[in-house]
C-alpha cells in the first residue's frame, strides 16, 4: 500500500476533490448553484482512502456532506456539476442538489440531509446483500454528531446480532454545525462502538490518505470474508463553516489552533509541487463539466412532479 503510485494516486484523486469544491466557492456568489453546500475540503482523504479497497459493486451510503464520497466513488463530475445548478443533465435530473447526490451505476448509492437517516440504508443494503450472497461490502459513512441519534445505535445492534456485511464509518470532524464534540458527548465514539462487540478501529491522521486505505483495506477484506460488520472511526478537520462556501473563525466557536496544525499534516498544502503538477488537467475537466451544465436545459415542470414524494 506504500509505494509512491498508490501516494500520486491517491493524492491525485484527494485534489480533484479540492479544486471542485474550490470551484464551487469561486461560483456560489453568481446563484448558478441553487443548493447548500456543506463542503469536504480538509477531509478529502477520508473519502478517498475508504473508496480505494471498494469496487463498484459495493455500496457507501452518506450524508448531506459528500461531494467528496461521490467522486472517489467514481460519480460523475459533469453530473454532479448539473445537479448542483438544478439542471435535467443531473445524477438526480436536477431535483436533489448537492446533499442528496447519488450514483447507484458505481455504488455511491445515496446521501441524506437528515442526519443519521443513511446508517440504517447501509444496514438494510447489508442484509439483502447477505441473504442474497453477493459477497458485497456496505459503507455507511455519517458524522460524530450522527451517534447521538437513536437508530445510530439501533442499526449498530442489528448489524452485530445478524452479523451483516456492513462497515460503520464515523468521519468525525468533532464539530456537529457549531457545537463541539465534548460539549455534546457524555461517551467516547469508539469505545462505546466496542461495547456492540464489533472490531474497531480508531484511526487518528485522517488527512493520511495511504494510512486510510491501507486500514481501511483490511476492515473490507474481513468483512468480506467473514461476513461480518465492522466499525472505523476517522478523525479530520472541516477547514469550512458548516454550510456554505465561507470560513466562519470570526464566530469564535472554533479552534483555530487546532486546524492550522493540522494543515501541518495535509498532503495537499504539504506538496505544492504535485499540487502545480496535477492542477493544469484537473481544471480542464471541471471547466468542461461547467461547460456542460451551463448548456443543459432546467427539467420541465412534468419532470419536476415526477418521482418526488
Ligand atoms: C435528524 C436531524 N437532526 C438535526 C439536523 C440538523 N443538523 C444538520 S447537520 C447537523 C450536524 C451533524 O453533525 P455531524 O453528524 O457531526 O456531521 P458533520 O456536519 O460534522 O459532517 C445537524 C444537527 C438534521 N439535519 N437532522
Ligand atoms: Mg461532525
């Protein structure tokens, strides 16, 4: 897992990541995009590191912040840029924005603005999966502040009692909007995971993208081979506000100490030289993904209508 293909590989996918959401940043002002954004960037290598060991025939369900999840599930970028101006062109024909992204033809299969809503999809996926004997791996990706919720737990107990393939992933930020973690949680997230009797993990350099695949390759083949749910709790650091494409330290929630270290750490601020390397044809395909949404036509009110509830 360690050689320097699998970093340029990984780092490269980590910065297409980026320079979207950056992109989007830069659009947000013009209105062209109608939905919130809740923005990946600083977490990039959770999602990329956890895509790496999957194929396209196993599934991650995720949450409202997942533009990252969608493209290291393999999503499409110039879907995914349609979706988000409300455009027929869209992974979801313009009607779902960018906190309901999905992208069932390689697994990402969808997001939820109602947190904690997709652990118990991943539960249920893992049990079709088991039953039919597809050898599948379940992804259920969710916040620190999703085990708060009660079908968090509920779901974790199913899943180890009928032992299904699924793997718990807590991408935790230690932030739920503006609330941190300890002022919130009378538990520690791991720990009380163990106590559902499942193998956990606790993986504390979360913007390490090889150390994530490496552990994260591992969980998947025992679940794989033993048919039987897993649980990974991966620190990081949102470097954004909550929703939206600013930085919000002026409010005086955060720690601002504790995100400049950490971008210490970060491959993408680490090596600018890759970063200059790689930057010329990632831009050209997002420019073309634009392109492509700013030329596709909004849906029709009869297209509105159809498949919403
Ligand atoms: C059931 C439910 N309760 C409350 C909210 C409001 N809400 C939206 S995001 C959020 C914070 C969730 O934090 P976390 O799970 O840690 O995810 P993060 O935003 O940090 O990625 C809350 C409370 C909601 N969307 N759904
Ligand atoms: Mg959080």
């Amino acid at each position: 897992m360690n050689s320097p293909e699998i970093f340029e590989r990984l780092f490269f996918q980590a910065l297409r990541i980026r320079l979207v959401e950056e992109r989007i940043i830069e659009l947000y002002p013009s209105d062209a995009i109608q939905s919130p954004v809740h923005l990946s960037i600083g977490q990039e290598a959770v999602a990329v590191g956890a895509c790496e060991p999957l194929t396209n025939q196993d599934l991650v369900f995720c949450t409202y912040r997942s533009h990252a999840f969608y493209l290291a599930k393999g999503g499409n970028l110039n879907e995914m840029f349609a979706e988000l101006y409300g455009k027929i062109t869209g992974c979801a024909r313009g009607k779902a924005g960018s906190m309901h992204l999905a992208a069932p033809e390689v697994g990402l299969m969808g997001a939820s603005a109602v947190v904690a809503s997709t652990i118990p999809h991943a539960v249920g996926a893992a049990l079709a999966a088991k039953r039919l004997n597809k050898k599948q791996v379940i992804v259920g990706v969710f916040g620190d502040g999703a085990t708060e919720e009660g079908v968090y737990h509920e779901s974790l107990n199913f899943a180890a009692l009928h032992r299904l393939p699924v793997v718990f992933l807590c991408e935790n930020n230690g932030l739920a909007v503006h609330s941190y973690q300890k002022a919130r949680q009378s538990f520690e997230i791991s720990g009380h995971a163990q106590s559902y009797g499942l193998p956990v993990h606790h993986i504390t350099e979360g913007y390490d993208f090889v150390k994530v695949a490496g552990v994260m390759s591992e969980i998947i083949d025992h679940v794989r081979t033993d048919q039987a749910p897993a649980f990974v709790e991966i620190q990081t650091c949102r470097y954004k506000e909550h929703v939206g494409p600013g930085e919000d330290f002026s409010c005086g929630y955060r720690n601002i100490e504790e995100f400049q270290e950490w971008k210490q750490h970060d491959p993408l601020e680490q090596f600018p030289k890759l970063v200059e390397t790689f930057r010329p044809m990632i831009l050209k395909e997002i420019d073309a993904a634009i392109d492509f949404a700013e030329r596709s036509p909004f849906p029709s009110i009869e297209e509105l209508l159809c498949d919403v509830v």
